[in-house]
C-alpha cells in the first residue's frame, strides 16, 4: 500500500485510498498492477444529486448536478432531431464497483478479461458522478452496437457541444475496450 499512497498521497485523501487499495487486495488485484495503470485514479465524488429522472432500470440517477443539466439538454436536443438517449449506469462507489467485479468473478470470468471492461475499484470515471452509460430504448443494454445507432452518430456530431466526451475510442490509450456508451462530462 505504500507505493500506492506515495503515488497519489499529494492528491487524494489517505482514507479513500485505502479503501481502494483495500477493495483491489480483495478481488485479487495487485498494488503493481494498480501503480501500472495508464490512467489515473478517480475521486469519488460527495456532492452528487438524485436526479429528478430514473435510468433505463428504473434506479434512481446519482450524478454531479452540472453533468445532468447537460445530459438534459444533450437529450433534449437529440429528441428534437427524434431520437432517444437514455442513462443506463451513473455514479458508482468504489464498493459498488468492486461488487460488479466480483459478480463477473463468480461467474468464473477471468480477472484480466474483466479489467479490460471494468476498472479496477478507484479507477473508475463513475466514481465521478460524471460518467454516463448511455443507451437507447431499442438497445436497453451495454453493447458495442450502440455505435450502429443513430444516436451515437448523432454523440459523435453533437455531444462535445453539451462538454461530452467518449472516454474509450477504440484503441484508446488506456487498454480498456471500446465502450460507445460511456461518455464523460468535462469539468
């Protein structure tokens, strides 16, 4: 853990990384692989809001109020050229995280698969509140064919408008697959 904490110790608080490093040692994930990660660790953030909307599951939305004010009227805009954006997943905890790991775990995937589609908990743009899992209401799921949509064209074309990016392009920089619904908003 020390490595861990001298890495991030001028910018994180000592408490949250331990509860990452704690999370990791727990699903197996080593402090090597972490400090080897080409991208940095996310904060979680403490001043999100319960949206005044439900995801495509009917959980309640937790984000970062300016995000979903954007994300509103990015929808807003794309539904007026009659098309449907919809949140899928918002802001997750490091122990929530850890839990969506350990539930692939348990179904006898293999760690190093998983991390290429999930990072390690801290390491998440979710922990945020500013990511977003987008999808459409024909898709209601996580599936690279979000990018045959109409809507990801319309992302593509629109969303930097609104202070969106895609965080995972293919062959992005950071090893993770290439995720056409994750989108972040910019600070």
């Amino acid at each position: 853990m020390t490595l861990i904490i001298s890495k991030y110790k001028n910018i994180l608080d000592e408490k949250y990384i331990h509860r990452v490093v704690t999370a990791n040692q727990q699903l197996g994930i080593d402090i090597e692989y972490i400090n080897n990660l080409n991208f940095p660790m996310q904060l979680e953030a403490n001043d999100n809001i319960i949206a005044d909307d439900l995801d495509v599951y009917g959980r309640n939305i937790i984000v970062q109020d300016a995000a979903f004010k954007a994300f509103k009227k990015m929808q807003s805009a794309a539904t007026q050229d009659k098309l449907d954006l919809r949140i899928l997943s918002a802001f997750r905890t490091v122990e929530y995280q850890q839990g969506l790991i350990l539930n692939k775990l348990k179904k006898g995937q293999n760690l190093k698969e998983i991390l290429s589609v999930l990072a390690p908990p801290g390491f998440s743009e979710h922990h945020t509140g500013r990511a977003l899992d987008l999808t459409t209401t024909k898709l209601k799921t996580l599936t690279s064919d979000f990018d045959k949509t109409e809507e990801f064209a319309w992302l593509i074309n629109n969303a930097n408008n609104y202070n969106f990016y895609l965080s995972f392009p293919k062959d992005n920089q950071y090893g993770m697959i290439y995720e056409p619904w994750h989108w972040c908003f910019k600070k």
